[in-house]
C-alpha cells in the first residue's frame, strides 16, 4: 500500500467514525463525500432544521488541530460545495452551519460553528 493510499484509508475510517459519531448524536446525514466542481464535503448532516457541512481530520501524532487544518482556501472549497448543495436541493431558505470532526485515536472532536460562511451575499 503506497501512503496516498494509506493515509486516504485512515481518512476514510475517520469519515466512518464521525459519521456514526453524528448519528449518535441524533444527526440524520443527508450525504457523503459530496462532490460539485472544485470542492468535496466529507459530511452533510441535518441537526434538526439546521444543515450542518462537517470536514473530517483524522489526525496521529502531533499535527495541527483539525480547525487549524481547514484552512481559509479550503473554507471558501466547501462553502461553494455547500451553496451547490443547498441549490441542488431547494434548501437556499435553511440555516447551515460549518463543523469540523477531528478524529484522533478513540477521541472525537466536534466543533460546531468552526468557521463563517465564504462567499457571495444573497
């Protein structure tokens, strides 16, 4: 296994975990691994009337907090994901909400709010 692959099974397992994490919680996950051009969202999730686009890090040793990894670049990605999404679907009236999951061994990470809206006024 090459460590592209490697690292994008961990990846995988933490999407797996934060995903059962959020059901535990009461979560309904509308879908996974969204794709629109130029971004992709790990999780989008419904907690009660709020729609809540969730980036997953899994992370070992030392690295940066999962909040420190998404980046402002990425922030913009997965926000213009999450107005696709919402137009895809009719949900332009909904609030949403931006998390980060950041799976670390047993211990899950959920911060909600983790970072504003990029984009376009509407």
């Amino acid at each position: 296994m090459t460590m592209h692959e490697s690292s994008r099974t961990r990846g995988v397992l933490g999407e797996i975990r934060a995903e059962q994490y959020l059901e535990q919680k009461g979560y309904a996950i509308l879908a996974r691994n969204y794709a629109s051009p130029g971004s992709e969202i790990d999780l989008i999730a419904e907690d009660g009337r709020v729609i809540v686009f969730a980036e997953v890090k899994m992370r070992t040793g030392s690295h940066a907090s999962g909040r420190e990894a998404v980046t402002p670049a990425k922030q913009k990605r997965i926000c213009r994901g999450a107005i696709h999404y919402l137009m895809r679907n009719g949900l332009m009236n909904r609030q949403v909400r931006f998390d980060v999951i950041e799976i670390q061994g047993e211990r899950v990470t959920h911060i909600e709010n983790a970072f504003a809206y990029q984009g376009p006024a509407f």
